[in-house]
C-alpha cells in the first residue's frame, strides 16, 4: 500500500489533538482571541462568478498548486463558454446517478467532452430457469439520451447505462458462469432492452461482485461469451475492474489479455483508496499509477483502460467521518473563505482542515483543478482514457479541463 503507516498515524493524532484542545478551558485571553477569530471567519463571502463565460480555467491561470477556499468559492460555477471544445482525446467515460441529479445538466452541457456517457439506473435479475429481466427501466428519460447525443454529435457520445446484477444468489451466478443457454437468454433480454431504449450498449459491474468468490475461468468465460454477442450486434461493452491493491489482484494483466480484444474498454475503479477507517488521499497518484501499469506494460494496448477519476472527496473526523459531494464541499469551505489549501506531493492531493459548530476538527479531500490536471496529464503520459464517478458530484469548472 501507498498510503505510510506513519501519514495515517498523523491524521488521526492531528484531529484528536485539535478536539482536545478545542475541548480545554479558554483563559480571558484566548477568549478575546476566538472572539476576534470567529469575526474573522463571518466576513462577507465573495460573490460568485456563474455560467459561461469568455476564458476557461487555463486562460484564467486558476489551475494552481497555490489556492485559497476563495478562490474556488468564486470561481467554481462557472464554464468555458465554448462547451464543445474538448482537450483529452482519449476514450472519456462520465458516469451519471439520479440521487446527484446535476449529472444530468452535466452530460447535456458538456456532452461532446465525452465519448461515454453511463447513467446509472439498471439492475439484471434472474427470475427462474432462462428467465430474466431488467428493472430499473422507469428512471430512463429518451428525451435526455437525445439531449446528450445532439451535445455529443461532433465526437458521437454514446449511452451505456450501467447495468448491475442485483439480488443474485450463487446458484444465480453457478448457472451463467456454468451453462451456455442460461447466458445466450440473458443477453437477448438486455440486447432487446438496448433496442428498445436507444442504448449503444451497456457498462458491466460484475467481476468486482464474484471475482473472488468463483474460479476464474468461468468467469472470463462469462465475460467473453456476453462481450461477442454484444459485438456481433455493434454494442460496447464495457467492463468495470477492480484496482491493484498491496498484493491482492482479483484482476491481473492475464485476465485484460484474455478479454483485451473482446471487450470495447475497462473502467478501472482507481479510486476509494481511503476510508474512515484509514483515512488520507481519495486516490494517491503513485498508486494510481501502478494499478494501470499492472495491467500492461505495452502502452499501445492502453487506450481501453479507462482510469477512474473521483469527482468526490471525504470529510474525516475522531469519529470517522464520510464521503462528501461537490455542494458539501463549498458549504465546508464558506466557513474557511481565507485559508489556503495544502497539497501533497506525495498524493496529488490537496487538503484542508477546519472545525464546525461542536468544535470538533474535520480534515478534508478533495478535488481540485490543479489535482485533476495532474491526473489528466498522467493519463496522458500512459496513454490511457478516463472514466470519472462521477459528473453530478463535481464542480461546473472541472470540465473546462477535458
């Protein structure tokens, strides 16, 4: 792991220390301090800048090392004005959810930034011998797909909803991993489902599910039966894959060679590093780094493995702490406007701290600019694509960077 031992131990005695300090009795004299401090912070929040506007991020000089909670306070509504215009050439994926409903705005603005984009509302379920369905269904909006399709014309931005498998029990699995016919009707049914929606195929969350609990043969026998069908009809079929993590590898260069040419792409989950058990960096940069080259030292093969991008971040505190989305992260800094942002080098990350109302003390990860554009430029550097979780937890700004 990338992550020191000695980096998680500091975390933890820095929010410990600084709730007991917060929880010791105020001489007069501090008194008068916090007084003057909390004046300080309740000063008149900037006024922010919204919607389109004439230079982008880069133009403005807004992608630095060095920023304060201002800076993005002010800054972080607003776009390019010139949404079609896209800088990364690779495969971009953008995941949409319908309880961050922004995504939603996201893909129809932005849509030509993207070659994918993979609303999250479908489940396949087996209900019997040779019987399945697909739910979810209702959550699927025709005229959006349109939207996005007509924002994405120029670089034909496809929809592939996600498709999970929901509430399968092993003897749900032991039959597609085990019998050609119970596979061969599962996919007429989500082909049809494809057909009827306008789909151009689907992303696929299933190795991370089963990978370590069945043998893999059947596994990447399952993958590779579903994936020809889909190709057969001219659908993608994406495949979510699980990261490198310390020694363990429920996905390894053997299985991307095996399904290499199978499948349209990989969306590599490089991200969910840390938690509030161990907490630090959402997705440390290093570690990033190897988990795709793990997979394949041969740079001409990469360009189907789609790096995860967090557009999220974590609030941790002494009591654990969670994940927090774009609108939770400005209101957290409205209460720091003036204080500059640490980064790590070490992670690519930045970082900050700040109490709340109990006084209890927070240290936050978060994306910015500067941190995405590192990424960007690593992706670059190993000629891979991205797949971001996902567009309706960021900030309007991010996307001037793609």
């Amino acid at each position: 792991m990338f992550l020191s031992k000695n980096f998680i131990i500091l975390i933890i005695i820095f929010i410990l220390v600084n709730d007991l300090l917060c929880s010791e009795t105020l001489s007069p004299k501090n008194r008068g301090n916090k007084k003057k401090k909390e004046e300080k912070s309740s000063k008149k929040l900037p006024k922010p800048i919204k919607g389109p506007q004439k230079y982008s991020v880069l133009d403005q000089r807004l992608v630095s090392e060095d920023i304060l909670a201002e800076d993005i306070l002010t800054n972080h509504q607003a776009f390019f004005t010139e949404t079609d215009d896209y800088n990364f050439n690779g495969l971009v994926l953008g995941y949409v959810t319908p309880w961050n409903n922004h995504g939603y705005d996201v893909a129809k603005i932005f849509g030509n930034k993207f070659t994918h984009i993979s609303p999250v509302w479908l489940q396949i379920k087996r209900n019997g011998v040779q019987k399945y369905e697909v739910t979810g269904t209702h959550d699927v909006d025709q005229q959006w797909i349109v939207d996005v399709k007509n924002a994405g014309r120029q670089r034909k931005t496809k929809v592939v909803p996600r498709i999970l498998f929901d509430g399968w029990t092993s003897n749900d699995f032991k039959a597609v991993l085990l019998k050609p016919e119970e596979v061969q009707a599962m996919n007429v049914v989500l082909m049809k489902i494809c057909k009827k929606y306008n789909f151009d195929g689907y992303v696929f969350e299933v190795w991370s599910q089963i990978a370590g609990a069945v043998k893999t043969d059947p596994l990447l026998n399952l993958i590779l039966s579903m994936s020809d069908a889909f190709s057969l009809e001219n659908l993608d079929f994406i495949l979510v894959i699980p990261p490198k993590r310390g020694d363990s590898h429920l996905f390894t260069e053997k299985h991307f060679d095996t399904l290499y040419d199978h499948v349209t792409a990989f969306s590599l989950m490089t991200y969910d590093y840390s938690n509030p058990r161990m907490p630090g960096p959402n997705a440390p940069i290093n570690w990033i780094e190897d988990s795709i080259i793990s997979l394949t030292s041969n740079i001409t093969r990469r360009p189907k493995i789609l790096m995860g991008l967090n557009f999220y971040g974590n609030d941790y505190t002494a009591d654990g702490g969670g994940p927090i989305v774009g609108h939770e992260y400005i209101e957290r800094l409205k209460k720091v406007p003036d204080l500059p942002l640490k980064f790590s080098k070490e992670f690519g990350e930045h970082f900050f701290e700040y109490k709340d109302n109990t006084k209890m003390n927070h240290l936050v990860f978060y994306p910015t600019l500067y941190s995405i554009f590192q990424r960007l430029d690593l992706a670059f550097n190993l000629n891979v694509g991205i797949a971001i979780w996902e567009i309706g937890q960021g900030l309007d700004y991010f996307y001037d960077l793609l």
